[in-house]
C-alpha cells in the first residue's frame, strides 16, 4: 500500500513540474521572451521542479 502512495505522489510531482515548466515558458513567450532549452536544461529543470513540488506535498 505504501508503494502506491509514493507511486502517486511522484506522478503528481512529474505531472504538475511538466505544467509549471510549460506554463512559464509560454507566459515568459507572450512577454517577448525567446528561450531555447537543450533536451537535458529541460530534464534537469523537470527534475529540480518535481522536487519542489514532492516538498512542497508534505504536510
């Protein structure tokens, strides 16, 4: 039972940091920024980002 637990909270980690991330690239878009990531910034970010999510979970 205990592995279903954190099983859902790293999905809802990994899911949220994904929407975060693209939500702030597209705000920072329409500002006029223009960013460009190589494919491990990104993973890097989603990994830092799904952190700060799983930490900010904890009660």
């Amino acid at each position: 039972m205990k592995y279903l637990c954190v099983l859902k909270n790293l999905f809802i980690s990994l899911v949220t940091s994904t929407i975060i991330f693209y939500a702030i690239n597209i705000i920072a878009g329409f500002a006029g920024a223009d960013y460009i990531f190589t494919h491990g910034e990104i993973f890097i970010i989603w990994i830092l980002i799904a952190i700060l999510v799983n930490n900010c979970q904890k009660k």
